[in-house]
C-alpha cells in the first residue's frame, strides 16, 4: 500500500511538472514579451538613474539665468 501511493504520487508531481512545462511552451511568445518588457524597463531604470547621478548640482543664481553665470 505504501509503495502503490508513493508511485502515485511520484506519477502527480511528473504530471504536473509536465504541465507547467507544456503551459510554458504554449505560451512561449507572452513568455518572450514579458522578458522582453522587463529587460526594456531594466535598461531604462538604470539609464535614468545614471543620468540622475550625473547631474551637478547649480546654485539659485546659475539656475535663474540657465547656466549663464
């Protein structure tokens, strides 16, 4: 009786295993734009974030005559 329930539950965790695999591939395009999307909004997080660190800092009078002084 053991072995009989370990072999039916070994044969649920393949099953399912298999499941996920085959959803996987069904839906490999939404997979691929999803990935595509996260690396695109990745990329420009830290596009920003370099642009921001780059800033220098100007005082009130530099800022009021755009850089002029």
């Amino acid at each position: 009786e053991a072995g009989r329930r370990a072999v039916v539950t070994a044969s649920g965790q393949v099953a399912a295993g298999a499941k996920t695999a085959w959803t996987v591939i069904a839906n490999r395009r939404l997979v691929a734009a999803g990935a595509a999307a996260g690396l695109t909004a990745l990329t420009a997080a830290s596009y920003a974030v370099g642009r921001r660190a780059e800033r220098h800092t100007h005082g009130p009078l530099t800022r009021m005559t755009g850089g002029r002084i």
